[in-house]
C-alpha cells in the first residue's frame, strides 16, 4: 500500500503534495494506472491536543475505575477498553479462578516492564490467556474519521467509567480549553 499526501485542486483533481510523494507515485505506479485510494481528511493538531489533554484531566479528576499511577497508563487502558488494541492470545488450558489471577499477573508484570499497561483476560471457556496492547494514535497510524470515531469511545469511557456522571461536552470543552497544556506522554 502506498501512502500519499495530495492537495485537492478542485474539479475532482488531486495532485501530489511533495516531491517526495511524487516520485513514491512515479516507481509504483504505470502512467495512465487505474488505482483506488481511500482519501480522508489530515488529522489536525487541535483534534490530537484535545484529545490527550482530555485524558490528561480525567487522570488528574479520576472519581473510579482502575485507578492509574501516570496519565499514560490511563491512556493505554482507555484504548484497550475503546477497542483500539492488539491482541494475542496462548492457550492455558482449564484452570481456577485463582490460578488465572496468578498467573495474569505474573504475566502482566512481565509485559509490564516493556509497556506502560498491557491487558490481560483469562476466557475460561476457550482455556486461553488473552494480551492486550494499546495500539499507537500516531498521526500516521489514525487517520482522521478513525480518530473521530476513537475520539468518541474513548469520552464515553471516561463520562462512564472513570468520572461518573461528567457531560461528555464539558469534558471535551475543558480539554480544548487548556489548550493542550495538559498532555498525557
């Protein structure tokens, strides 16, 4: 898959935004090669700044839910929890309620030392010990209709989950509003 940055000319014309992005074009594709492209609006940095700000403040005004030791932690377990995650999963076979806390939690403690949070499930149906690993909101990796939907999840969680009872609008209004001043890493 190519990625492009283009520049709407009007007319349903595009053009490329770079050299760099033109010559991409030039070695991957014929002249007159019919493609198909998914375009969708850049992400902006105001939408990015809100959106760590947010979790930046429900960090600092947590009423319940797990509770985090950094912002970051919080941000991680909010992805997990918002669905934007990897997942892995290693067959255990039966066991205990007991025996899967311990062993989840050895195993937590593990990955732990890398990321900052990893989620870890046991499904005592399948016997299986179920990883989670936040994935990346880098702009690259979110294009924006994917973070306006992430965006959405992850306020709903926080009015839910983490400050009961908090307007999702005054959430993000307090977000935007701080200007971005209180980022999570």
């Amino acid at each position: 898959m190519l990625e492009q940055r283009l520049i709407y000319l009007g007319n349903g014309r595009y053009q490329t935004a770079s050299r760099t992005d033109l010559e991409s074009a030039n070695s991957t594709f014929a002249a007159d090669e019919h493609v198909v492209a998914r375009i969708t609006h850049r992400r902006s940095v105001r939408q990015n700044n809100t959106f760590h700000a947010m979790i930046a403040y429900a960090f600092e005004n947590q009423r319940s839910g797990p509770l985090s030791p950094t912002a970051q932690h919080l941000k991680q377990w909010l992805l997990i929890k918002a669905g934007h995650h990897t997942e892995r999963r290693f067959h255990l076979g039966p066991l205990l309620e007991r025996e899967a806390k311990s062993v989840g939690m050895v195993v937590a403690q593990m990955m732990r030392s890398h990321d900052d949070y990893v989620g870890i499930a046991y499904a005592s149906g399948t016997g299986e010990l179920i990883e989670r690993r936040a994935k990346s909101v880098s702009f690259k990796s979110v294009m924006s209709d994917d973070m306006r939907e992430l965006f959405d999840r992850v306020v709903h969680i926080i009015c839910e989950e983490i400050m009961p009872g908090v307007d999702p609008d005054a959430l993000v209004e307090e977000a935007k509003s701080s200007g971005g001043r209180r980022r999570a890493a």
